[in-house]
C-alpha cells in the first residue's frame, strides 16, 4: 500500500530535503506545495507539485486530496514560512502584526486540513511542525519570527493533546541556523571575507562547529513521521547542533 505525505514549501531548502528523505521509501508519493513554480521544476514522478499559498485552505484541502488520491494519507509537514524582521519601535503594529499571523497561518492551516483528513478517513496520522531555535531564544529584530514560531510550539503540543486519542501524533523540530540555498546566496553576495566572519561566527555559536546541513534536518522529520516515533507526542525536537543548550547571543550587547 502507498503511503503519501503533503509537504509545504516542498521546493526548496529544507522542505526539498524532507520530500527527498520521504522519497527513499519507492512505496511513498509526497504532494509538495509552493508559492513559487520554479521551486517545483525538479520534481520526479513520485512528486505532485502544486502551486499555491499553504496559508490557504483551498491549497491546502487540494493538497490532501491529491495526496489521498495518490495512497494513504499518513503525514503532513509544516514547513513554509515568512522571513522578515521587524521591529515595533519602527514598524507599524499592523506590518509586524501581519507577519506574525502570516506565519502562525501557515502551520496553523496545515495541522487543520491534516486533523480533520486524518479523523475522516480515521487514520493515525503524524503531523510535524517546523519552528526554530528562535522560538525560544529570539535574536533581535526577529520579533515576529520568534513569535509566530513560538506559537506554532504551544499549538503542537495543544493539538497533540486534543487528538492523541484518536492516533494522531503531532509534533515539531526546531532547526538553528541551516545551509539552505538562502544562506548559501547570503555568504555568496556577501563577499569572501564577510562570508568567512559569519561562517565562523556559526560555528562559535554551534556546539558542533558549523551549521546543519538540511538532510539532518529532515532525518529528524522523517523519524517524527515514522512508526519509530509511535510513541513521541507534543515535543519540539531541537536540530540544533547544541545551539540553544549553549545559548550564546549572536549579537550581544553590553
């Protein structure tokens, strides 16, 4: 039998990766959703792109009945965001207002559409929300980042509360700072020796000596999705590579 999974903003950086790990399994058919076609132009014959916002429930119902039609829906990763930064001494509160929501929405309309699939069709569905070690360490300027991903967490663990009865496993991974496409542009425009400062400042600020690469990232999604974390609900994994355990301020002030 087919398993199949929806993963938003599936095209690149670490939702590419998560699509890629799921895909390792030949009996797997992952719906991958993005804003931006050129994001999905890569995908092989066990990749159903769609275009769309996941922040809209049209997308996202389309999303779980393409995935339905495609095999058992068994898993839904959150992983779309918005980053922008800022701040309320400078920004108007309906700018930073609307970034939080932007980014609450995303996870918040996703975990609806899988919740109430996964109850229809009463199967025990995983879903996993992607946050940040922002969440619980904010950097500053990062204002509505930080809170919109530290709402994602208090809705993981409430949805895992509420649903856990029913077979439904919700939890979330928290990443620190990722070698995507977007941090590789970032030290490419930034020029050799700036790009130099910063990857050492990421290995100061790392435990491990560098940042993750995004397969690990998504090894920790796949285990959340898996019968191997049958019995792991409402927790926020760090990816961190001890990150948040050292706790250093990227950008201390006296």
């Amino acid at each position: 039998m087919s398993l199949s999974y929806v993963v938003t903003g599936g095209g690149r950086g670490i939702g590419r990766a998560v699509v890629e790990r799921l895909l390792a399994d030949e009996d797997t058919v992952v719906v991958a959703v993005e804003r931006d076609p050129g994001a999905l132009d890569r995908a092989g014959p066990r990749v159903v792109p769609l275009v769309g916002d996941a922040a809209d429930e049209a997308v996202t119902a389309r999303a779980a009945a393409l995935a339905e039609e495609a095999g058992t829906l068994s898993g839904w990763v959150n992983n779309a965001a918005v980053f922008r930064d800022a701040s309320v001494h400078t920004a108007p509160i309906a700018e930073v207002r609307a970034l939080i929501t932007a980014n609450l929405d995303l996870a918040l309309v996703g975990c609806a559409t899988a919740v109430r699939r996964f109850l229809a069709s009463g199967t025990a569905g995983a879903i996993v929300n992607v946050t940040s070690h922002q969440a619980r360490r904010a950097v500053p300027g990062s204002l509505p980042y930080s809170t919109a991903k530290a709402a994602v967490e208090g809705l993981t663990r409430a949805l895992a509360v509420e649903y856990g009865r029913s077979g439904i496993r919700v939890n979330a991974v928290a990443p620190g700072s990722v070698a995507t496409e977007r941090y590789e542009r970032l030290l490419a425009e930034l020029g050799a020796e700036p790009a130099a400062r910063v990857e050492q400042e990421m290995a100061r600020l790392h435990p491990l000596g560098r940042v993750a690469t995004a397969a690990e990232i998504a090894a920790a999604v796949a285990y959340l999705l898996s019968p191997e974390s049958s019995f792991v609900s409402g927790v926020t994994l760090p990816v961190d590579g001890g990150r948040s355990v050292l706790g250093l301020d990227p950008e201390a002030r006296e």
